[in-house]
C-alpha cells in the first residue's frame, strides 16, 4: 500500500509540473552540532557547541551542484588554566558536490590537507516514507518524508587529560521537507530521491540541519558541471588519506592544539 501512495503522489506531480519552476539557486543555512563529551574547568571559556554556514545549490538540465558561498574559517577557542586550544574544522565546508539527477551519477571535489580530490560514486537511495505532514517553507508547500541510515560518525571526548576522536556506530533519523511545486529532486543532501525540491532537512535529530533562506529563478547553468580539479580517489582512498593528515596535525601540534573535526 505505501508503495501504491507513493506513486500515486508522483503521478500527480507529473500531472501538474506544466509552468513550474525547472531550474533556479538555493541558499541554505547549514548549522552542525560538536559532539564533545569534555569537562570544562571552572572560568574556562566554553567551546563552541554549533557551527552554522551559508551553501547554495544551483539546478536545471536534470543536474545539480553544492558549493559553498562563504568562507568558513576554523574556529579556534583557547582554554583557561592548561592552555589548551580547539580548533574546528568542518567537514565539506569547501566542497563542490555535483549530481545528474537523472543517471544517480555523483562527483565530488573534497579539500583536505591543502589538497584537492574527486571522488566519483553514485547515488545511495534510501528508503523514504511520507508522513503526511505537511508546512510551508519560503511561501511553498512542502511534504515531509523520513528515512534512516545506519553509518558512523565521530564522536570526541576526553580520557586522561587528552582529547581523543573515534568513530562510533550511528542510525540517523532523516527528515526532509520537499515541495512538488519545484518538481526537481535536487536539494542540500540526499539528491535525487524525492520527487521535489528538498528545502528543509533534519539529520541525527539536529545535528546536521538545513533551511531553505532563499529561492531565485536566475541561475548560471554553464557552472552546474562536474568538478575536475583534483587528484581522482575512491571514497574509501579519501576516507583513509584525512585521517592519515588529521592524526599528523594531531601530532605535530605539540599536545598545544586540539583538531576536532565536525563530520556532515
């Protein structure tokens, strides 16, 4: 029966995409928590708790790109009493992440360690159900669709006076509000999934959120193409190659700076 509603729901967005917006630009506000399990000591200046970035997504011609639109410069907090400093580094702040919306084809321009990657893969669907909720973001009627995904991600804490970072075990919860009115299955992250325009977006129950802050019809489709600059890796060769550079920082900062990297 879900799978008769779903595509119902599609049918009907065929039936009424005539005149509707096909191309245009996105801005999002993307705001990611820090998972930090650390004891702070009495005076200390806290660490920062949240991150928030601008990033726009271009779309038309069945293909969308991600990019940032500001420069997000690590933050850098300096402890009271031992001197320490934190210094965040946030993952995909730099990225160019491009999709045809259309073949599920992904390429991926990621910086790390001074350098540039592509990373080619395609799009993983996951298992989307429709509520039946419905809201209204930017004057446009959205529906709202779950899923879950079953990954890692890093988690840092504090044991014996050192700041540790490691991957745990994680089932997101995925939340994403898209309107039919834009009949283009683009949007911030999960591309190519749902029938519309993904204009709101809830992963890990807040720790990674978007909003949709502004909508335009004007867009430079010539810039929506694949990234090409950088050395061509497997995302299992990327993954390896950052940590590789982030516990060399670790290491070379003399136990002064702590590296603490805010993953999607």
């Amino acid at each position: 029966m879900k799978k008769i509603f779903f595509t119902i729901s599609l049918g009907l967005a065929v039936i009424t995409v005539n005149g509707q917006q096909k191309q245009g630009k996105v801005l999002y506000t993307r705001t990611v928590q820090m998972m930090l399990d650390i004891a702070m000591e009495p005076g200390a200046v806290p660490l920062p708790r949240t991150h928030t970035s601008k990033l726009e997504v271009l779309f038309g011609n069945d293909q969308c790109l991600r990019r940032a639109v500001d420069e997000d410069r690590p933050e850098e907090m300096e402890e009271g009493g031992g001197g320490l400093r934190v210094q965040t580094m946030i993952a995909g702040a730099d990225d160019l992440t491009y999709v045809n919306l259309a073949t599920g084809q992904v390429v991926e321009q990621r910086e790390f360690g001074a350098k540039n990657y592509i990373v080619a893969d395609s799009v993983r669907k996951l298992d989307w159900k429709l509520t039946g909720q419905t809201s209204t973001i930017l004057n446009y009627p959205c529906q709202q669709a779950v899923a879950r995904l079953i990954g890692k991600r890093a988690t840092t804490s504090m044991e014996n006076g050192e700041m540790k970072t490691k991957e745990v075990a994680d089932t997101s919860e995925i939340v994403a509000w898209f309107t039919l009115a834009i009949p283009v299955p683009a949007g911030p992250e999960y591309q190519a999934q749902l029938p519309g325009l993904i204009l709101g977006l809830d992963i890990g129950n807040g720790r990674t959120a978007y909003k949709a802050v502004e909508i335009s019809g004007d867009v430079e489709l010539a810039s929506i193409k694949p990234p090409s600059k950088g050395k061509k890796v497997t995302a299992g060769e990327f993954d390896r190659e950052r940590d590789k550079v982030f516990a060399e920082m670790q290491r070379n900062n003399g136990g002064r700076m702590k590296m603490i990297r805010m993953d999607q």
